[in-house]
C-alpha cells in the first residue's frame, strides 16, 4: 500500500481545569477544532489512522493518531499516491 498525504479537520473533545462560572461554561461549549497531516494509512468506516513520521526503506512509521470518522469535517489530499 502506497499511503496519501493528507489535512483532516476533525473535532474533539476537551475539558477544564479548575473552578469556572457559569457565563465562562457557555464561552467555552464548543468542540476543540483539530488538523492533523499525515500519511494515511488505515481508511475504513470506523477511522483514519495518520502518521506524521514514515521510513520508506522498511515502510515503517511513528506517531500515528487514529480520527474517529465521525469527528471528522474535512480531509484534503496533499500529495496523491504514487
């Protein structure tokens, strides 16, 4: 397999530290937007696995980061296969 470079906008989940009014708890109620880049490696109905860091030789990588699909937004192709 021949892994594509890729931008996936995806959101997560967060939380805080500390005491917080209530006025702050609506501030802050929204899903943290992420973008992560990549090779994918792992595109299924479930998830994307990426992964930042690859060794060509012995196609081997580090850092991988699986994205739930269904916190994913978007997914940009930078660098096609092959």
């Amino acid at each position: 397999m021949t892994p594509q470079l890729v931008l996936i906008e995806w959101v997560d989940s967060h939380a805080g530290r500390g005491w917080r009014s209530f006025d702050e708890f609506q501030e802050i109620a929204k899903p943290l937007y992420c973008r992560s880049v990549g090779w994918l490696v792992v595109d299924n109905e479930e998830c994307k696995l990426v992964v930042p860091h690859i060794s060509g030789e012995m196609l081997q990588g580090c850092g991988d980061l699986v994205i739930p699909t269904a916190a994913i937004k978007k997914t940009t192709v930078l660098r096609k296969r092959g």
